[in-house]
C-alpha cells in the first residue's frame, strides 16, 4: 500500500517538472550518483551547507509534512523534484535519521565548518604556549568528540563509557603529540627564529591526524572484534564480517588523516607567504582577520574533498572475505557501511 502511495507522488511530482532539470526524487536516498567521486562530492556539500543552519522552525515543519504526503501519496498537485529534493536536504540536516531530534546547532555537519574554524585559526595561532597549546587541542578535540556522539549510529545503543574513551584517547595523543614537538622544536639549535616559527606552525597537523586515528580505533574497535554486517546488491543481510570492518576502519582513519591536511598545512604556507606583502607588513592588524578567512576556504574545499574518498556504502568482493560469506551468497560483490 505505502509502495502504491510512493509511486503515485512519484508520479504526480513528475508531471510538475517538465521545466526543471532536477533528477526524479527518490525518498531517503542521495540525489547525486554515489558510484563517482564528483556525485560524492555533490552529495556532501548539500549535507553541509551552512545554509541550513538558517531554516527556521516553520520551514522545518514545512518540508517533514511534504515528505510525509509524498511518502503516504497525498502530495499537492504542482509540486516538484526540486522543492522534494530541498525538503530532504532540510529533514536530513537538521533531524537525527534514527531519533528524528533536531541535532544541536554547533555538532550538525553543517555547522561543523562555520563552529570549527575558529578553532582551526586557534590551532595555528603563531608562537603558542604550552597552555594555549593544550586549551585549542583539548578544545578541538572536544569539538570533534560532540559532532561525533550527535551524528552516531543510534540503532544500536552503545555504552557512553566508549565515547568517552574514544574522546580520552583523543585529546591525550593530541595534546602530548603538539607539546612534544613543540618542545623538541625549541630545543632544535640548528633552526633559526624564523625557520622554528614556520616549523611551529605545522605541528598541529600530526597531532590532529595522530588522535583522529586515535579516536576512530577506540571507538569503533567492538567491529573489529564483531564484524559488521555486509549487504548484497538487493540490501539483503548475507552476514556479519570482520574483514568488512578492517576495510572500513581503514577507509575511515584514511579520511580522517586527509581531512586536516589541507587544514593545517595550507594556510602556515598561504599566510607564510602574505606575510611578507607590504599591506600586511604595514598593516599588522589584519593577520588575524586574513588568516581567519584562509582556514575558511581551506576547511570549505577540504571537508567535502576528504569524505567523498570513500562511498558511504562501499563494495568489496566476497571472495576477499570469510568463507562463510562467500558460501552464504551468489553476488560476486557484497556492500558495507563504511561509517563516517
């Protein structure tokens, strides 16, 4: 019944786009082909437009109801793949999919790079102390710990005690890593100033990287001792495989490590470069401001480029995996979920 009301929505939103260019609205799945980088790509800048962080809380209503007519087959007359399309992209931004509560502002996805760039221009911040190392660490950290737990998988409950080991890991191979090569970094005498401020400048980078690892192991180390479940092409279960769940840590962790890169790394080398204009020199006031906008567009380009590496679903043959699942099915292939 629910199938029939689908496919008639379906079928009036179509007759309403002849002068659209939008795909046939599919409810629940991405608009974008998920099989490229570049439909990957377009998937995950619409999750995180900050645009979204602005719908208010009529409008919110507004696109829930249109998905529920659609879902239930009473959809208005007129309505296109475009305003179906757009009220998905709110629901999904601002609803947790398995709670349907309205994540917290600053941990949604689309908030992650507007809430988390002060932060990133803290972490650079030229001639820091050991204090203001550990406090933009910890801070970072902290940030990333939150849009974690607020975006997890809640259809299978996990004990508050592996987040919070997750987040201790984090924060701790974070911070010794920074304070260890900050401190190695005073002690080199073959640098000179100028070269030990612009080495300086980079070591946020490996302990970014370093505790990301960190985090993704502690936390998602029960799947490696588990499995995880593998899918074939029809979504049917075939079983629950460890090798899946190496693939997919890697997958992760790799995204993880590649995510700060153009972060941290970019804008010492953009800003060790502005530096010595004249505007800047003569205007020293502005490095703030100029180095804020740098880690802007360096964590706009960077966040959608990293998580699109991987499809969200990813395929793996069977024959790479336990006897078990190859025996337990006749695709060639079987999909997992990789996580985030």
């Amino acid at each position: 019944m629910a199938d029939t009301a689908t496919t008639a929505s379906a079928a009036a939103a179509s007759a309403a786009n002849a002068a659209t260019d939008a795909p046939p609205f599919q409810l629940g799945k991405p608009r974008f082909q998920q099989t490229s980088f570049y439909g990957r790509f377009r998937h995950f800048l619409d999750i995180i437009d900050p645009r979204t962080l602005f719908v208010t809380e009529r409008r919110l209503r507004e696109a829930v109801q249109l998905l529920e007519d659609y879902k239930h087959g009473t959809l208005r007359p007129g309505v296109t793949n475009e305003q179906l399309w757009s009220a998905q992209k709110i629901k999904q931004a601002i609803l947790h999919p398995d709670t349907n509560e309205k994540i917290f502002m600053p941990f949604r996805m689309s908030g992650y790079i507007p809430f988390g760039t002060p932060i990133v221009v803290g972490l650079l911040l030229p001639n820091q102390t050991l204090a203001s190392t550990v406090f933009w660490q910890w801070l970072n950290q902290s940030h990333n710990a939150c849009v974690n737990y607020a975006n997890r998988n809640a259809t299978k409950p996990s004990p508050a005690s592996k987040f919070i080991q997750g987040y201790l890991g984090a924060v701790i191979s974070a911070v010794s890593i920074a304070v260890g090569l900050n401190v190695l970094v005073q002690k080199a005498n073959k640098f000179t100033p100028a070269t030990r401020l612009l080495v300086q400048r980079f070591v946020p980078f490996p302990a970014v990287a370093s505790a990301n690892i960190c985090n993704v192991v502690l936390m998602r180390y029960g799947e490696l001792e588990e499995g995880i479940d593998v899918l074939d092409a029809d979504g049917n279960l075939v079983g629950s495989s460890k090798i899946a769940a190496r693939h997919a840590l890697l997958e992760t962790a790799l995204t993880r490590v590649v995510l700060p890169m153009p972060i941290l790394v970019l804008p010492p080398i953009v800003m060790s470069m502005l530096e010595k204009t004249a505007l800047l020199q003569a205007r020293p006031r502005l490095l703030l401001p100029v180095q804020s906008l740098v880690c802007l567009a360096a964590f706009g380009l960077a966040l959608p480029l990293a998580i699109s590496l991987f499809p969200q679903m990813s395929e793996i043959e069977t024959s790479q995996l336990e006897p078990e699942i190859a025996q337990a099915t006749s695709s060639r292939t079987v999909v997992y979920n990789k996580g985030l």
